[in-house]
C-alpha cells in the first residue's frame, strides 16, 4: 500500500565536504596564501580585496564562512563583521588579524565572530579555527531550525483549536460543514493547497461510504466533519519527516505512525459527540483488516466501522491524487490496485461496495456522476 511522503526544502550539501568560504584581506600575497591552504584541505576559496568587494560576493552567492582581515582601507573587518553577524546568519566569520590586541579581540567576539587567528598563523591553527567556526555554525542553524518550527507548531496548534472550539457547544457558535473543513485545510495543510484539498475529498468519500454502508453511530455529516480530522496529529511531527519528498526509512516511519496516537490524544478529552469520533478516526484510520496496520494492530470487525470506511476513502483519494512523486492513477487503475488489498488492507464487505458505487462519485468527491 502506498507509503507516507511529503515535500521539503533543505540546505543539502553546504554541510559537508566542499564548503565554499569567502577570503577578505588587502593583501594580495595573503589572499592567496590563505585560499591555497583552504583548497588543499577540501574547501573552496573565494577572494575579496575589501569589504565592497565581499558584500557583493555575500549578495551573489552562499557561504559556509569568512574569514576578514581586521585592518583593511575604506572599510574596516570589524565593519564588514557587523553587516555578516546581521546579514548571514548561515555564513561563520573568523577574524584574520596581525593585531594580537586583547581588546580588539574582545570587541570582535562581542560583534559576532566564532574566531581568532593572529599572523603569522600555522596552518593547524587556522583548521582548528574553521573547524570549531563551522561546527558553531551547524549548531545555530539548527537552533534556528529548531525554533521556526515551534513557532510554526504553536501557530497551527492555535489555530486548530480555534478551529475545533465552535464545536465543543454547536448551540453557541453554529458553523457548517465546509466552514470546518476550510479552516482545518488551513491550520493542518504542509503550507501545500493540496492537502486541504485532500481533506474535502477525503471527508465527502467517509461520509458517502459510511452513508451507502449503512454505518449507525455518525450520520453523514458527521463523518464528513469528523473525517476531516483523520491526520489532526501531523501538528506533532517533526517537518523533516512530514515533509520528506522521498520514502521515509524505519526511523522515520515510526515517527509517522506516532501522528494517529497524537491526533486521538488531542480530540478525545473532549465531551463533544463529534470530536470523540474525530479521535476514533484520527487513531484507527491506519489500521489494517488483517492486523498489519497501526497502532494497535486491530483486526477484523475489532477496528472501528468509522476507521475502516476513512481507510478505504483515504487511500483512493491518495492514489487518485497528484504527487511530487508520482501522477495520480487514472480511477480503474486505482480501484485495481486497492482490489488487491482486499481482505489485507481494507474491509472486504466495505471496499466491494466503494467499488460498486464509485461511479456514483464525482472527482472532487461529492456525489453525483463523473462529467
């Protein structure tokens, strides 16, 4: 059955062998010297012979590090320091200096250098310093990583349960059917129009599945409201692993699979009728017929009805979709492929009857002819 992916975006390989790293001196002589010696160790040098020259160098490309001659004409290093700590926040200066004065040192450190080397310099000094610079350098842009995606949790955190809220007391704060589902398109979407799309598909498939099948503890428009929760938990995984534009490795499988725990934890202290279903769904919408599926490796009739018609509705949308990584499938070739999970992945009795109503089904999901 089709597995888990997603998009990203990523600095690739400016972590590893070949870092580009940008020489700034006046003196020709040292310029030189310097980039020979970051060549013959794996780097790639570039020169500047000022700090004009540098900032357009800055503006044209990117690099792992600087390394800025304290005393320069026109501009000074600690200057050109000042506009990389604020500028480049990707790029590690190192201050490259005759000056062995301590408090040019200090007020260099303070500026936002990650290092110090005093000419003349040994070779292994000036490694030493690119390495810790770069090391330092991996560690802050992981930070900052780190924190953008909190901010991004905690904002659609937020936004869900503004979303979700109304529903505690419908009396109160009555909202419809597709004013739900916009706003959960928007607090759980990968910042991609797809997902949401997804969503509305998605939940009209549960709700005339469930309806055709006769299924007794939700309406219609429940499942269709409460569908739309199935992948709520994907707030709590990490974007490196949503995201990934390729299949995800066991680690990152597991990781996945936490999203269906998540989504349950999230909905299911609530005393709304709906939102207890949005929680069976959220959890059980992974499970298999024959027990392979997760969390809990529920089988058979043990899996919620609302689970196994969200499954069937889930994985046909998923196939009958465009990816970043493969074309939709045209819907006979769609329908034969989960043919082939009958009895494995889906209900049998469940997924017969999809397949003998699909026709019934427009592609956008809502009922009706195909045109």
């Amino acid at each position: 059955m089709p597995t888990e992916n997603g998009r990203t975006s990523g600095r690739g390989a400016a972590r590893g062998e070949g870092h580009r790293i940008l020489v700034v001196d006046d003196d020709p002589m040292v310029r030189q010297l310097l980039v020979r010696m970051l060549e013959s160790t794996g780097y790639v040098g570039q020169a500047a012979a000022d700090a004009a020259e540098a900032r357009r160098f800055l503006a044209e490309q990117d690099f792992a590090a600087i390394l800025i001659d304290v005393r320069m004409p026109g501009e000074s290093g600690i200057d050109l320091l000042k506009y990389v700590a604020a500028e480049c926040l990707d790029t590690a200066p190192v201050m490259v200096t005759a000056s062995d004065d301590h408090g040019l040192v200090e007020v260099a450190f303070e500026t936002g250098a990650y290092g110090y080397v005093v000419k003349p310099f040994r070779m292994s000094e000036l490694m030493i310093n690119i390495t810790n610079a770069l090391h330092r350098r991996e560690l802050e842009m992981r930070n900052r990583d780190y924190i953008r995606e909190l901010e991004e949790k905690v904002g659609r955190h937020r936004t869900l349960q503004r979303t979700i809220a109304p529903l505690e007391d419908p009396a109160s704060a009555p909202i419809t059917t597709e004013e739900v589902i916009g706003r959960l398109s928007g607090a759980l979407s990968a910042r991609d129009e797809e997902t949401g799309n997804h969503i509305r598909r998605m939940s009209s498939l549960s709700a005339f599945l469930a309806e055709r099948a006769g299924i007794t503890n939700a309406s219609p428009k429940d499942m269709r409201l409460a569908s739309a929760l199935h992948d709520v938990g994907k707030i709590g995984v990490p974007d490196a692993v949503l995201l990934k534009p390729g299949p995800l490795n066991a680690a990152e499988q597991e990781v996945m699979h936490r999203h269906t725990i998540i989504g349950h934890r999230m909905l299911s202290d609530s005393a709304s009728p709906l939102l207890q279903l949005g929680a069976s769904i959220a959890l059980n919408h992974h499970e298999r017929w024959d027990g392979s599926g997760y969390p809990n490796g529920l089988a058979g009739e043990d899996i919620p009805a609302e689970g196994r018609v969200t499954a069937i509705a889930d994985v046909y949308d998923a196939l009958t979709s465009h990816r970043v990584y493969r074309p939709a499938l045209p819907r006979d070739a769609a329908l034969a492929y989960m043919r082939s999970g009958r009895s494995r992945h889906f209900d049998p009795d469940l997924l017969d009857l999809f397949v003998d109503t699909i026709d019934e089904v427009r592609p956008d999901g809502e009922p009706g002819p195909e045109a």
